[in-house]
C-alpha cells in the first residue's frame, strides 16, 4: 500500500516569526496521524525547520536544488546543502520554475539526478497548460515531462521518486480539476512509471496538487491513484493544512 503524502510548498511566503507559529500549530494539531508529512520552504528557511521539526514527524524540504555540486554559481543552492539541513523532500519542476526561469525538461532532469545522488526524494512536477488542455495534449504534455525523467535515471531508482500533477491552470486559481479528471491523469503517469520498473511503479506516490483546499482534499484522495497532494495556498495556515492532512487519514 502507498502511504499517503501531504507535502506543503510555501513558495515564497513566510518570515521567521510567521513560521514560528505556523511550525508550532503544525506540530501541536497533527496528533498520531498516519499520513506522510512534510513542508517545503524557501531555503533561508530550511535552519529553522530543522530546529523546529527534528524532533517530530514532520519532513521538510526545498523548493528547487542546483544541478551543479558546488563552485561559482551564485544565488544557488546544492544538494549537499539541503542534506547538511537534513531536508528528506525537494521540489523539482514545478511550473513557476519551468515558466518563470526557463526550466526544460532536461534540466529538470539533471536536477532529479542531483537530487536521488544526495539521498533526497525528489518530487518531481509535470502538468499541462490550459491551453495544452484544451488542444487535447494533456496526455501528450504530461508523459513527456516525465519520461524525460525517467529515461536519465536507473531502474532502481523509480521507486525513489514522488511525482506531482499539478495542472498549471489549477494552480492558485481556485480551480481544481475533478476527481475524475486529475485521476485519468494519475493513471496515465502511473502507467509511464510502471513501465520503467513494474513493481516500484505501482508503489510511488503520485500526488495532486492545484487548488487543493480543506473542502475538497477527501474527494480528490478517495482516488485510486492519488496517493497525497501537493498544497500551496492552504499550507501557509496551520488549521487548513491540518484539516487536509486529516481528510486524508
Ligand atoms: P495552490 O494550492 O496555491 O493552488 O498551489 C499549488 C501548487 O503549486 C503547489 O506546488
């Protein structure tokens, strides 16, 4: 059985004092949930998350990582660093990186590679754009961005993946896609992974993230193939957080 993941992306939100209260509401309100936690925060952040969390079930992580190991890249962040920080989890792929900095597959792929060679899980983001929607290329977009992964790494190593569908224009719109339709999508990238290694495709997590709330998180995870979510807004307030992580376990 694949153990559910609630992974919270704070994007870039947050101040020392504000997660202070955050951190604190997270760790008193989780109780002995048996869903898989963790938080990924802007990397100033990742000290007082270690601080904060160590001593609790909660993981965190980063948002991005470098594809280099080390030397003249200024502003980046390695991956031996969000080890030295003890992060479990890193975000790759997402589509601010991939629209905002000019992400490619490829690059998303060495960092993937980056990532896996740190011991870190990566969790690898693929999703169509409305418009990608509308042309019927969803499925198209979708196996693409992953398979662009999977064909850089290992055999061995697809059971270390999470994946994310976050359909681009779900993200911070209040739209979510459907059950149904954020499932089909979970089904074809099952199938992409499964592919590639039969057995541990069938036990990665498969998240969905985009406009999942409080309200409508049971929906979504009640699917066969949606195995946690990937939360952006409603991870910045303790209460909704705890209410997604609850509706899933
Ligand atoms: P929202 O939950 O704010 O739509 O963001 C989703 C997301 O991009 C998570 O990575």
């Amino acid at each position: 059985m694949r153990r559910t993941l609630i992974a919270g992306n704070w994007k870039m939100n947050g101040n020392q004092a504000a997660n202070a209260l955050l951190l604190a509401g997270l760790k008193e309100g989780i109780g002995a949930s048996v869903v898989q936690v963790a938080v990924c925060v802007p990397a100033p952040y990742l000290f007082q998350c270690q601080a904060a969390l160590s001593a609790t079930a909660i993981g965190w992580g980063a948002q991005d990582l470098s594809v280099h190991a080390a030397g003249a890249y200024t502003g980046e962040v390695s991956a031996a660093m969000l080890q030295d920080f003890d992060c479990s989890h890193v975000i790759i792929g997402h589509s601010e990186r991939r629209s905002n900095h000019g992400e490619d597959d490829a690059t998303v792929a060495l960092k993937v590679n980056a990532a896996l060679a740190a011991g870190l899980t990566p969790i690898v983001c693929v999703g169509e754009t409305l418009a990608q929607r509308e042309a019927g290329q969803t499925q198209d977009v979708v196996s693409r961005q992953l398979d662009a992964v999977l064909g850089t790494i290992a055999v061995e190593m697809v059971g270390r993946l999470v994946v994310a569908y976050e359909p681009v224009w779900a993200i911070g719109t209040g739209k979510t896609a459907t059950p149904e339709m954020a499932q089909a999508v979970h089904a074809i990238l099952r199938e992409r992974l499964s592919a590639k290694a039969p057995a541990a495709g069938a036990a990665v997590q498969i998240l969905y993230g985009g406009s999942m709330k409080p309200d409508n998180a049971r929906e979504l995870l009640a699917m066969p193939d949606i195995d946690g979510g990937l939360i952006g807004g409603a991870a910045l307030k303790a209460a909704d957080f705890l209410a997604i992580i609850h509706a899933a376990g």
